[in-house]
C-alpha cells in the first residue's frame, strides 16, 4: 500500500492545503494528514484540537484521508505509520529552500524517509495560512481561501477571538 504523510501546522487548513490533499488521496493509496506543534512558528491560533477538527471536517469526502496530531520529531513518528512517504506542498522557490533543506535532514535522521513535492495550483500560490488570519482580523472576505465548511467557525474565531 502507498501511504503519504502529509505534515503541517494547518492553522487553519487552507483551500490550497485542500488541493494537495485531494491531489494527493487520487495518486496514494492512503493519505494521513499530520497536524504538528511547530516549535519554530509562533504559537498557533488555533488548538491542535481545532486544528484537527477542521481538517477533519473538509476531508470527510475522501475515504482514504486520515487525520492524525503530533508533537514528536516527525522523521520518528512516521515510523507509527509503516511504510510512507512524506509529502509537501511547494508554493515558490522561497518554500523550496527550507523544504529541501528538512528533506536532507528527515532522510538523515531517519534514511529509509523520502520526501517527495507538490506544486501548488496556480491560484493558491500566494495563499498561506497567515494571510488568511490577517486578511480575516481585519475584516475581510475569507470565503475564497477558506474551505467552506469551516468558514464561519474560522471566520467567528478570528474577528471574535472566541
Ligand atoms: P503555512 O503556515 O505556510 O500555510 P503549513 O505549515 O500549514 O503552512 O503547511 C503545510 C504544508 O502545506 C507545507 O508543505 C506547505 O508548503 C504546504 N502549503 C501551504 N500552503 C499551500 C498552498 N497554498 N499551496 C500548496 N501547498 C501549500
């Protein structure tokens, strides 16, 4: 069976996120989405819990897609799954710089880890997590990057702060 794991801080999950998740459950057999504690990034907005409950909520649809959370060292964790390959969405060349540079060392913590990209679909290109946060906080219009399944609770939390 070919799994993928696909990690990410999802804070929210984006509509450009969706895209590599559905890209991805049409060419692997499994899909396991991996919500992370990223101790480089600031604190997240949302909760892990949040942030899995979102995932969760626009993959429902995919019947090969998993939701799981961790705070481990991912090179290890992935071994909880068996045999995989990691998978990574690229925006632009500045993302492909630190995603190269994490792929080496995965593969050197753990060797049998392979890293495998996929380019974004052109109109998510600019679209990241943190622009939606600012865009929304200031008022504005979500509805185009955000799944919409969870745009009101996304929207409600982050003009709220509920
Ligand atoms: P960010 O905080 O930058 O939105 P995450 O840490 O949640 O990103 O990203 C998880 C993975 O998804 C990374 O491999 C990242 O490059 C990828 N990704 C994020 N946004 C997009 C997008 N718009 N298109 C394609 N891949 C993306």
């Amino acid at each position: 069976m070919k799994i993928a794991v696909y990690p990410g801080s999802f804070d929210p999950v984006t509509k450009g996120h969706l895209d590599i998740i559905e890209r991805a459950s049409g060419i692997f057999d499994k899909v396991v989405v991996v919500a992370m504690v990223n101790r480089k990034k600031k604190k997240p907005t949302f909760s892990l819990d949040e942030r899995c409950a979102f995932l969760e909520k626009v993959t429902t649809s995919f019947s090969n897609v998993e939701i799981k959370s961790s705070d481990a060292l991912l090179a290890e964790w992935v071994k909880s799954v068996g045999d995989c390959v990691l998978l990574k969405g690229l925006r632009a060349v500045s993302d492909f710089e630190s995603e190269f540079q994490q792929a080496l060392i995965n593969r050197k913590l753990n060797p049998k880890l392979e890293t495998l990209f996929l380019p974004t679909s052109e109109e998510h290109l600019y679209l990241s997590s943190s622009v939606v946060k600012e865009i929304s906080s200031l008022g504005g219009d979500i509805s185009q990057f955000v799944p919409e399944e969870i745009l009101e609770d996304v929207q409600k939390r982050l003009l709220g702060g509920e």
